[in-house]
C-alpha cells in the first residue's frame, strides 16, 4: 500500500535497495565486502568500515566454533546455537543498516535528501531525524555513534529479547564460559606484527554494547592505527578464517587451525519479524552522544596470546565438566 503512493521514481530508488540489500546480506563474508566497498566510496560514513572490521569477526567467531578445542567440550547442539546467534545478528544489523546506507548514496547522486523512504524499510524514526541532520552538518562522529546506538537498539529488540536468545544463548553456561576466550574479543588486525582491540564486556546488555562500539570506533578512526587497519581489511580479503590475520603474527607458532567460512556453512534462510520502532518505547539516553575520553592505542598481540594459553586450560577444564553438566 504504502509502494502505491510513492511516485514512479521512488519506486525505482526502494526496488534497486530492495534488490542490492538481498544480494549482499547472502552471508558473513558478502556483507563484510558490501560494507567495505561503501566505505571505500563514501568515506564519510564511517560506521561502513567500522562494520566491515566487526563484520570480519564475527566470521572469525563463528568458525572458531569449528576449532577441534571447541569441539572437544561444546555439543554440536551448544555449537550450532551460537552460530546461528551469530548469524542472525550479522544479518539484521545489515538489513536494517545497509537500506539507510543506500538512500543515503542516492541521496547524493540526486542531490537532495531522499530520507523520507526510510521508514518503508522499518527504519527507526531515530535514524531518519540523524541521517537529516547529517546531511545538514556533515558531522562523520555523530553519524558513527548514532548508527552504533540504532543497531545496537534494533538489535535488542529483534533478536536480544527473544525468548530463543535468553534461553539458549545468555542463560547458557557455555556462553558464559567462552567469555574467558578469544570467542569475546573483536580484534583489528594489520599487516605489520601488530594487532588491536577490546574485550567484550557484558554483551547481553545494551548499553554495553553502545560504548563498546564507540570505543572500537575511536580505536579504528585513531590517527596512530586508523591506516594500518585499513590497509589490512583492504589487502585482505575476508574468508571467516583465523588465518586472515594469524599468518601476519610473528609470534604465533601454533595457529588456531579455523577453516574458511563458505567451506563449512551454508547458506541461512532468514526472515524479518514485524517489530515495533524501539525507539518508540526507549528514548534517547542523554549519554550517548557524550565522547569517550581519549584512548590509549596499544598492541594487543600478548595479551592475544595470554588469552590463548587461557583457552587451552578452560578447554580441558570444559572437557573435564563435559560429562557432569
């Protein structure tokens, strides 16, 4: 009904994003590319990249779960539930975010805003008022953490507060135990020997997850890493496996032996669920615009490695517990 009050080229505009969107969110590894291949033309929108990089570890993530140490204590059942978990995330991020990244590329090839076709995606009444005012100021960091508040919000009220999700993913011990891992970190890779992130803090909490974003966004956009990083997710290309970024450790004698994604996954069958506006019933928190205070950027290649000692000695405590729980 509402495609019938458009007028012709409108149509044409949500058509071609309809089409775009689809064929980009096939997997983990199309919506890392689709994401850098933004970025790379529209530079302004920063959260593109940041997308990109966290896109890649979720890939990462989901075939760790392949990992013979994983396999030794986690029932294909507790596996198959976090893949999917992590999928699923993955792809309502980008259904919801890739369609406003779309208008927003029309928007400039037209030359006046074409925002008001945001709401026939679902987008929140939020980001219609943000990416308005962006086209008004060109602020690139309001953009960046607005986006990271919308996701992080629509993914809460998609996917987090589902019943599956509290039932087999945050109430389970073994989610709650491969926090102890390398599973709970996102890590920015370079090509240097070199390797940055943060820790994953109390994911099942919504406000977390916004300032961890905002952190990772200050961590990648950080004139001492921002070129290092980016060289990296531009030179190489995204295959869910470890060995994406372990092959430039120098360090790392054992590597952790994860396959490439498209070789152990298929293809998921998604569906959109109708959902309300989450900003309907949750208003704009007065913090989250506030900047972070300055980070310290620090190589996190021993800590990576401590963290992978850590691993060994959770995996034969699991595999030990296995039988009791």
């Amino acid at each position: 009904m509402v495609l019938i009050l458009l007028n012709k080229q409108s149509r044409l505009f949500i058509e071609k994003i309809e089409h775009r969107t689809k064929e980009q969110n096939y997997d983990n590894v199309s919506r890392t590319h689709a994401y850098l291949a933004y970025f790379n033309q529209i530079p302004e929108v920063r959260w593109a990249l940041l997308a990109s990089a966290v896109s890649r570890n979720a890939g990462w993530n989901m075939t760790t779960l392949f990992n013979e140490k994983f396999k030794s204590y986690m029932s294909l059942e507790n596996r198959a539930h976090l893949i999917a978990f992590l999928e699923r995330a993955n792809w309502l991020i980008f259904a919801d975010a890739y369609p406003q990244l779309m208008i927003y590329q029309f928007s400039k090839e037209q030359g006046y805003p074409l925002f008001s076709l945001l709401p026939y995606f679902g987008v929140s009444k939020f980001m219609v008022t943000e990416w308005n005012l962006f086209w008004d100021r060109k602020d690139e960091e309001r953009l960046c953490t607005a986006l990271i508040i919308n996701e992080q919000n629509h993914l809460e009220e998609t996917l987090m507060n589902t019943k599956w999700v509290k039932r087999e993913i945050l109430h389970n011990i073994w989610f709650q135990l491969d926090q102890h891992t390398e599973f709970n970190y996102i890590l920015f890779p370079t090509l240097d020997n070199v390797i940055f992130g943060y820790k994953v803090f109390k994911f099942e909490k919504v406000e977390e997850r916004i300032q961890l974003g905002k952190k990772l966004a200050q961590l990648l956009f950080h004139p001492d890493c921002f070129h290092s990083i980016k060289n990296f997710l531009c030179k190489v290309e995204h295959t869910g496996s470890r060995l994406d970024y372990e092959t430039y450790i120098q360090e790392a004698k054992v590597y952790s032996k994860t396959p490439l994604l498209r070789t152990v996954l298929m293809n998921f069958h998604h569906k959109n669920t109708n959902h309300l506006d989450w900003y309907e019933a949750n208003k704009e928190k007065k913090w989250w615009f506030v900047p972070l205070s300055k980070i310290e950027v620090t190589d996190r290649k021993k800590w990576l490695q401590f963290k992978r000692k850590e691993w060994k000695v959770t995996s034969w405590l699991l595999s030990t517990l296995q039988d009791k729980i």
